[in-house]
C-alpha cells in the first residue's frame, strides 16, 4: 500500500482548486448573462411544479465553482488518485443533481415554513431559510472534498480533513449574499437566493462587474476555507492566495468586462450562440424563452406577427412553444371597440364549460341569425353615459356549422367592458378580448375581424420540419 500525504500549499494547489474553478465559473456566468441580455423582452415563463424548476445561470455558476473546487482538491494529496478521483466523482453525481432540481432551495422552504409553525416563526423565518439552504449546498459541496482527500478509505486524524462546518459556514454565507442581491420567493417558485434580472444589453458591463464580484464572493468563502487545513496560521499560504487567485481572477474579470459588450453582439459569437449544442446550453440559461431574432413558436406552428405588437409571451416550464400570448389590437380593431389587448391562449374554448355557465340564464334562439341569447331574469342596468338598459348578466353565443363558437358576456359590475372569447377558425386555440358595451350590437362582426386577423399570424408546421426542430 502506497504512503498517502500531504503536499504543502504551493501555485499548483491554489489554482487547481481556486483560481481556475472561479474562472470556469465567470466564463459561465459571463455566457449566460449574454444571452439573457438577448432573450425577447416580453417574454414570461410561469411554472406549474416549483421541483420542476431549473437553477437560474447564476446558481449554476457555484455548481460548476464546486465541481472543479472538488477536483482541484485531489492536488492537496499525493498517492491513491485513482481511488481519490472515483470517490470525487461518485459524490459529485448527488451534488450536481440535487442543485439542479434545487433541493437545497427546497430544504430552505421546508425549514421555513417549520419555523413560521411556531411562535416566533415570522420573525426568524428569513435567517433560517437562508441557514438551512446555504448549509445544505455546502454539505453537499463537502460530499466530494472528503472523497478528494481520500478519507473514506484511509484511517486519517480528525484534523487532517477539511472540517464541515467550514462548507456549511461558506454555504451559508453564499446563501446570504445571493438573497441580499438578487431577493427570495417563499412563493409557489420556492426559490431561495436567485431571481429575474431584466438585463439590458447597453448595461452588460456594469451588471457584469456586479455579478462577477458576487459569485467571487460566494465561492472564495470555499476556497479560503480549504487552505485552512493546508498550513494552519500561515501568512505565506494569504500572500500565495494573493497572488495566485485573487490577481489572475480580478484580470479575468477586467477583461470580460473589456470584451463583453462587442462579443455580445458580433455576428461571429451569435453563429456560435446559435449553433446545436451551444443553443441547448443557452435555452437552459434562457428558460426556453426565444431570443429577439428568433421565431416565435406557438403550438405546432409559428407566430407571424409583428413583434410591437406583441405585449407579452408566457411559457410554461420546459415547453419551446408559447402557451399564451398578450397582443395590442391594431387602430382598425381600437375603431370597432377593442378597448384593451387580445389574450391569444393555446387551448380551444370549450363552448360547452360555457354554456353550462348560463345555466340560470333565460335563453333563447334568435330567428334567424343562429346566435343564442342568454339573459339574467329580474332587473335591468342602465349602462353609464347611455339611455341604454342592459340586464345585469347576459351572454351571447353564436355557433357556426363547422363546430366553431364566439361569445360576449356582460357583467353589470364592469359595465364598460363586454368580454368576447372565440375559437380561431380550426387552428384549435382560442382569444379573449374586451369591447366597449356601447358596441355590443356589432360584436360578432368585430369577433370576426379579430378572428381573421389572428388565423393570418399563425402557420402550422409540417409534421417533418416538426421532427426535426425537437432534435
């Protein structure tokens, strides 16, 4: 059996497990803020299971510091690198994939919603979530450091180990930046220490420097921590730490912030950006939301509007198609009584959800004109500004032979505004939108004009150009 010992700290060990870990970490963080300055800017994405949701680009940048930081420590030993690196990686498997489905975030959460169960839980809530969710990450980190150092297969001193506590201490402290900086949801995200940055791409430099310095102040706590056990009190061991990590980290950052902006928007890196494998690591960094040069998907096809006239774009997790889309009526639409955006969403309007709404309402056919007019019984409103009386709650629905259907319903609690909802011809989603009352006489005609109107924005695909876009 070989000797296994301990080297003394020297270049090569701060910059194995320092210097070009921190640096993996800003080219990261540098990528994703690019292309984050590039997505569409009113793009949304809403969640409908927080376990589903990915770390934002800067989580992931301490999950790549730790990766490295993890096997850079296999330098602080000599003897059995073979065994010490199987170890490493074996426990960097739970790491990686408990960050990515954010269980620390979730341990956070739990602790919380613990503390606020008790008495004083309001107001220790905050510092506990942060403790127990920073604590975690670093116990986690902790997992493939212990392994680097090959304690799990030698009989070794407590001492000569790096001690949990530090990692648990660092995490806390990563933790508490993260939240003084970018906020905390205790909401349906559960999210703990990372937040939605609207970045511009005229400010890349400032926000650059702001987050480069955060993440070298997240993951140095890591770091200093290690050389603690390499040569205890020794001022030699902070002038190398100097030398070796902060100066090579703070020139990285320098230069990034030099190159960011020009690089950002030079056609060379958007073809690289753009290119297959580089496109799936940035729609991860993007939340599947698509850049400002890019089509917008929507259900099998895509959406040929106007971007101006787009309001918002909303995603749900994991899906490269929009779910549901916020658009300004045009001037001719604003004329016929559009007095709000039209609500585009890719579920059919179910006719028969409501028709099964009107059940208390007095309805009847209209002679002639195929259009079922609902009524509520008992009194009626006189719409404000008018001489025109409207009863407090009606519904028209007019179906055509093809299955299709459009409604308008009023509501004598917001009187100047008669909700209309059709389905868009057979392209099986459906709008929503808002007309002045005054000009509820005409709607079918205006539910028409919108109708044609989003059916000319949108283009199926063929079943082949779909096959290949999911590859």
């Amino acid at each position: 059996m070989s000797e296994t010992t301990y080297r003394s700290i020297g270049p090569v060990q701060i910059v194995a497990t320092a210097t070009l870990p921190m640096i993996a970490a800003l080219l990261v963080t540098a990528f994703g803020l690019m292309e984050r300055a590039n997505v569409d800017r009113v793009a949304s994405v809403y969640w409908s299971h927080s376990k589903a949701r990915l770390p934002d680009v800067w989580y992931l940048t301490l999950i790549v510091f730790g990766v490295m930081h993890a096997l850079g420590a296999l330098n602080c030993r000599s003897g059995r690198l073979g065994l010490r690196l199987v170890q490493v990686i074996l426990f960097c498997l739970p790491f990686v994939g408990a960050n990515l489905l954010n269980l620390p975030v979730n341990i956070g959460y739990a602790a919380a919603m613990a503390a606020i169960a008790t008495l004083i839980g309001v107001i220790v809530a905050v510092p506990v979530a942060l403790f127990s969710a920073g604590a975690s990450f670093g116990l986690l980190l902790y997992l493939p450091v212990y392994g680097a150092f090959g304690a799990l297969s030698d009989d070794e001193p407590g001492d000569s180990v790096p001690s949990w506590k530090i990692y648990a201490g660092a995490g806390t402290f990563a933790a508490m930046v993260f939240c003084g900086v970018f906020g905390f949801d205790f909401g349906g995200h559960r999210r703990v220490g990372v937040g939605d940055v609207e970045i511009s791409p005229n400010h890349l430099v400032s926000i650059w420097l702001v987050l480069a310095t955060i993440m070298v102040l997240c993951c140095a706590g890591f770091s200093v921590g290690l050389t603690r056990f390499w040569e205890q009190r020794s001022s030699a061991v902070l002038r190398q730490f100097a030398g070796w990590f902060i100066a090579p980290v703070a020139l990285a950052i320098m230069f990034l912030a030099w190159v960011i902006e020009p690089l950002s928007a030079s056609a060379r890196y958007r073809e690289f950006a753009e290119s297959e494998w580089p496109n799936r690591l940035s729609l991860f960094f993007r939340d599947h939301v698509p850049r400002k040069s890019e089509q917008l998907r929507f259900k099998q096809g895509e959406w040929l509007m106007s971007p101006e006239r787009l309001v918002r774009i909303s995603y749900q997790n994991g899906d490269a198609s929009a779910r549901r889309l916020e658009i300004l009526p045009t001037l001719e639409q604003t004329e016929l009584g559009l007095n709000g955006p039209i609500t585009v969403s890719s579920h059919a309007y179910n006719f028969a959800v409501e028709r099964s709404s009107t059940a208390r309402l007095s309805c009847g056919l209209e002679p002639g004109r195929g259009v079922e007019i609902c009524h509520e019984r008992g009194s009626r409103t006189l719409v404000p500004g008018t001489r025109v009386t409207f009863p407090q709650s009606s519904a028209m629905t007019e179906v055509g032979l093809e299955g299709s259907s459009k409604t308008m319903r009023y509501d004598a609690f917001s009187p100047k505004n008669c909700v209309v909802r059709l389905n868009v011809g057979d392209k099986d989603f459906s709008a929503e939108f808002g007309i002045s009352c005054l000009e509820r006489l005409s709607w079918r005609e205006v539910a028409l004009a919108v109708e044609t109107d989003l059916a000319a924005a949108y283009r199926s695909r063929s079943p082949a150009a779909e096959r290949r876009a999911s590859f």
